[in-house]
C-alpha cells in the first residue's frame, strides 16, 4: 500500500482517503460513504447546473418549451 499512497498521479486529499481506509472498513460503513460520496458529488453538479441556468436564463418555461419541440432532421430519401 505504501506504493501507491507515494504515487505521484495521486493529489493530497486522495492520499489522505487512502491512509483513512487503510484498514478495511465493514460493508455497512463503507456503503455508508460511498452514498455521502454520491450525494457530495450529486450537490456539486446541481450547483454547477443552477448556476449555468441563471447564466443562461434558462427557466422551467424553457425547459418546457425544448421538451415539445422536435429535434430529429428530417428524412433526406
């Protein structure tokens, strides 16, 4: 394990989740942080994307308006 914990492909924070689970958690626990791991990941993109939105002047409206339009090309035969 010391091989990779000096991999230099590795930033400091992933170093430092390598040494916290050095020793094997049980199941039930690491399922435990991988869905905190997922909810992190899932409020990151949804900041991302709200902020794109107001960039964009993006609303439900226009949303609503892209889902009944038609986006397949026309048939060229």
């Amino acid at each position: 394990m010391d091989t990779e914990l000096n991999n230099p492909h590795l930033n400091e924070q992933q170093v430092l989740m390598l040494r916290l689970l050095k020793k094997p958690l049980p199941e039930e626990d690491f399922s435990q942080m991988r869905r905190l791991a997922v909810q992190l990941l899932a409020k990151q993109i949804e900041n991302v994307t709200d902020s794109w939105e107001l960039e964009n002047n993006f609303t439900e409206e226009t949303y609503e308006k892209l889902s009944q339009g038609h986006f397949r090309s026309k048939s060229s035969k």
